[in-house]
C-alpha cells in the first residue's frame, strides 16, 4: 500500500532553551506519507532532530483521536488546522499541498502562557472547571437508568454541549481570547441535564467569575469559535450562558 | 462586593450594557431619522424649523435628551474599555491569521466603526446642536437667522432657522463625505451590532432568530442609506416632490 507522498517545508514556533524569547525555525521534511497524521508528521521531524542531536519540537498530545483535547496548536493560522469539525491528531498530510510551507504556532492567548515550543499552559480552564463544572453527588451504587427521566431532545442537547473536550482552541481562535464558548459549553451541559440543575444558579456565577479572574477577554459575538472548535459546539450555549447568568444575578440568592 | 457592582462590572454585565444602550440608540436613531427626513421637504424648511423649535423647548423632550447623551457616552466609553481589556486579553499576535469562515469584517472591528461613529458625532453635534443651543441666534453674518411662521391655527411661531444652518453645511463638499463615510461606519457597525445584541440578552432561538438576522440587515443598510439621502439631496439641490409633504409627529 504504497500511498502518495508529499515535500513539505515546517516553520514552527520555538521557545525555551535556545530560542528564549522565541522565534520561527523552518525545517524541511521529504517524502511525508499523505495518510500521516499530523502529529505523526511531527514525530518524524523530532526523530530528525534528535538524530542530529537537536531538541525536538515539544508538542501535547495523548489519546491521537480526538478525544482528549490536548493536541493544541495552531496550523496556517487556524486552530488545529484547515479541517473543519478536526483535532490536529486527527488531521492528515492530505490536507496539505506538494511543497507547501505550514506555519504552526502556540495557541496565543494571556492566559494561555507557553510553556515550551507549541505547549502552552491552560490550567486557566482547570480552574473554571474547579469554580463550578461538577455536580456535588455522593457515590454509591449505580442508578437505575430510568430513575431521573429526561426527554431525548433535552439530553441531546446538553450531550451535544458535553462534547466539548476544553481543548482551548475556542480562546485560541478568538480575536479577543474570550473563553465563552468553552465555559458555556460547561454551563450549558449540567444546566439542562436533571442532576446538573440543582447547582445551576451557583454555578453559573462561580464559573464566569472565575473566567473574568484567569484573564480572559470579552465576547463580541464574532462566533470564530464555533467555526474552529473541533467539536462544532454552538454558540447557542453563549446565549444560554447569558440568561442563565443574568437570571441567577437577578433572581436568586445564590452568589458565585 | 454589591451584587449589582459585581453584576455591572463583570464581562457578561459589562456587555449587558453595550448591547442595552445599543438597542436604545437603535431606538433614538428612528426618532432621529423621522424628524431629519422633514428636511426633504420642499418647504423651504418651515416644518423643519418649527419641529426643530419644538424639540429645543419641550420639558419631556429635554429630560430624554440628557438620557440620550448619558447612554451615548456610556455605550462608547464602555465600548473603548471592553477593546483596551480584550486588547490586553490577547498578546502575543499570530504570525499567520486566516479568518475564521462565517465571521464577519465588522464584527472584528466593532470598536474602529465606533470610533469613526464618535468622531462623526462631535463634528455633527458641534455643528447643529451647538449653534442650535449655545451659539446666538440671530447672528447675520454666520448665517443664523429667525424666521416667523404663520401656523395653522393663525398664531405666529417664531423659529430659529436651523434649515439654513443645515443648508449651508450641505453646500460643503467635505462634510458631505464626512457624513456619507460615518454613515458606512454606522451601517457596518450595526450590520454586526444589531444581531449581537440579541445574543448577549440571551435572546438566541431558532423560532425568532432569524427574524431578528433579517430586521438588522435591513436596518443597517436601510436607516443609514436614509441620513444619507439628506446631504446627499442637499448638496445635489434637490428635495422630495411637491405632493410629498412628509410630517413627523
Ligand atoms: C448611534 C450610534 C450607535 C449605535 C446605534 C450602536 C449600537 C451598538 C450595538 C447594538 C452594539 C452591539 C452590542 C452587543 O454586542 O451586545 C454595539 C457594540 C459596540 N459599540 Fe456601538 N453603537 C453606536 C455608537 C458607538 C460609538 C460612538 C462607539 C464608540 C467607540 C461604539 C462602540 C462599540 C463597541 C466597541 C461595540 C462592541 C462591543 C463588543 O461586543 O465587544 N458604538 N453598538
Ligand atoms: S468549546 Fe470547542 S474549541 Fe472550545 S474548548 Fe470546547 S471543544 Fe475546544
Ligand atoms: S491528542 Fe487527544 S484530541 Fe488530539
């Protein structure tokens, strides 16, 4: 299964070590399989690298499908890539032409500092997940499955906004670096779910205050965010963010 | 801190402000155009100047106005906070940046179509609100001139003839581009403003937002297409037909 291969230029972004302020390297890569992955693609340049006692690229990445949201940087300007609905794990070299020259940088945000080459830090996220993204249940036995009923369309639609992995891409793609997508997702998700409601007025307010504390900028509704976020989460959860923070502020006793 | 601070000057409450002083200009800005298109007709400005005389002197109409000037600073000060705060939010720029499909070119310059749409309103409000309120009127020879009108009742109504004031603005070739640019600026700025604005109250359902999509497309290139058709007609001589005699209020 001899597939097509491609010539490729790589200008990535390096930092730390060498390059303390930071600065673009362009490596050239011949003969890169078309059914590469794109990661894959880097672990040839880094076996490259290595063999000539370089330090390689540091790039995140763990599960390769799709799923764990940490595969985050910043390919020809789009966040993980030109592939719409893709994770850069999932992106292949067919995407790209012959002879091409793709520039991959960090995700850019302040409150995602780079921590080396195209790793950045985004326990910002972590910690509006702490502020409120959870629900306060003890463990025991296993529920019935019938016990708390919800109607299909009702968990359709918080499954839909579940499917946000918090890869960063959202703020990555934001012209303002706001994190709404990302926390109304969140939101969204356990406010529309039975056992998420209970904590929802609470919950809502803790998670965007704390959104405003990491740094995050404001939204302007320009919806880049849906357009490169990976899981196509809508913005629709912005709007239902919106409410369901105003009507906690306005209608409950409940303080974030 | 206060609920109502903490509400007021986080980013949700912060933008609950842009997008409910910006609906309330959406609002004034109808008011405004329906008073201005009586400068169309062919009266020689007798309608014109006598609603003109009417909304300088009426207490109710007085009292909106400071409302009016609150908002307008608020919206546009509060506007220039949330750039500067997302400016700072960013950093580091990219070095390749490709547009994100479906965005729109006003929506990633809200606060430049803004700015343009401030720096309109001073020269605008020096022009006529200034002379109209500060400046003396009469003054012969900047062109400021009373004019008593015989109304319908026989009474007689003496006016300042704001029309004349406007007439000679009109005549000018810059200031006609300076107000057919501002109206692009607004157009564009509420291309993008007039849907957002929903979206941030939260008012986002299949069932109506297409609706209000629509209704903001059209009020963007329609009520700015209409302010322009003023100075446009001025500096071109022209004004509506003898049979229409449009009356605003
Ligand atoms: C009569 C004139 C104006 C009208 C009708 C208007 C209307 C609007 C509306 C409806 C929005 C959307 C609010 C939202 O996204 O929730 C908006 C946003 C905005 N306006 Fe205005 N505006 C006007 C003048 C100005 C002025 C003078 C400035 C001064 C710089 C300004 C700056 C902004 C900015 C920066 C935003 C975007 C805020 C954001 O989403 O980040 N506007 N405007
Ligand atoms: S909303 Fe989309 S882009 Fe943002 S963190 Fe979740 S999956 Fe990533
Ligand atoms: S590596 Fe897990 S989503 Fe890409």
């Amino acid at each position: 299964m001899a597939g097509k291969t491609i010539n490729i230029k790589v200008k990535v972004w390096r930092q730390g070590g060498k390059y303390p302020k930071g600065q673009f390297e362009t490596y050239d890569l011949k003969d890169v399989g078309t059914d590469m992955s794109f990661l894959e693609m880097f672990d040839v340049l880094n076996e490259q690298l290595v063999s000539k006692k370089e330090m390689p690229v540091a790039f995140e990445h763990d599960c390769r499908e799709g799923i764990c949201g940490t595969c985050s940087m910043v390919i020809d300007g789009q966040p993980h890539g030109p592939m719409k609905g893709t994770t850069t794990c999932q992106l292949h070299m067919r995407s790209f032409k012959d002879g091409a020259t793709i520039t991959v940088e960090p995700f850019r945000a302040k409150s995602f500092p780079v921590i080396r080459d195209l790793v950045v830090d985004r326990s910002s996220f972590d910690a509006i997940i702490q502020a409120g993204g959870y629900i306060s249940v003890n463990t025991g036995q296993a529920q019935d499955a019938n016990a708390i009923p919800i109607e299909k369309d009702t968990s359709e639609k918080a499954f839909d906004a579940a499917t946000c992995i918090g890869c960063g891409a959202c703020v990555a793609a934001c012209p303002n670096s706001a994190a709404m997508l990302f926390t109304s997702a969140k939101v969204s998700h356990l406010a529309t779910m039975p056992q998420g409601k209970v904590e929802s007025q609470k919950r809502v307010q803790a998670m965007v205050n704390q959104m405003d504390k990491e740094g995050f900028g404001m939204c302007s509704n320009i919806k880049a965010c849906e357009a490169e976020c990976p899981k196509e989460i809508s913005t629709d959860n912005i709007a239902l963010m919106n409410r369901e923070y105003l009507a906690s502020v306005l209608g409950s006793d409940k303080e974030g | 801190m206060n609920w109502f601070v903490r509400l007021l000057t986080s980013s949700l409450g912060r933008k609950l402000i842009m997008s409910l002083t910006g609906l309330f200009l959406i609002t004034f800005l109808l008011v405004h155009l329906g008073g201005n298109l009586q400068l169309l007709n062919n009266d020689e400005g007798k309608s014109f100047n006598l609603y003109a005389k009417m909304m300088t002197t009426n207490p109710i109409i007085k009292i909106t106005s400071y409302g009016l000037y609150f908002f307008i600073l608020l919206h546009a000060v509060q506007g220039l906070l949330i750039w500067n705060k997302n400016r700072v939010a960013t950093g580091t720029k990219y070095a390749v940046k490709k547009k994100s499909p479906g965005t729109t070119w006003a929506s990633n310059n809200m606060a430049l179509l803004g700015t343009i749409v401030l720096v309109f309103l001073g020269i605008h409000m020096g022009d006529f609100w200034f002379a109209m309120k500060y400046q003396t009127w009469p003054d012969a020879e900047a062109g400021r001139e009373l004019i008593k009108y015989t109304l319908d009742d026989g009474t007689i109504s003496e006016a300042k003839n704001l029309y004349g004031k406007v007439n000679w603005s009109f005549s000018q070739a810059w200031i006609v581009i300076v107000y057919l640019v501002s109206m692009i600026g607004l157009g564009f700025h509420l291309w993008h403003g007039f849907e957002s604005a929903f979206q941030t109250l939260g008012l986002n359902h299949k069932k109506y937002t297409p609706f209000i999509r629509l209704v903001g497309k059209i009020y963007s290139v329609l009520i700015p297409a209409l302010f322009a058709l003023i100075p446009i007609m001025y500096f071109l001589g022209m004004r509506f037909p003898d049979w229409l005699v449009f009356h605003f209020i």
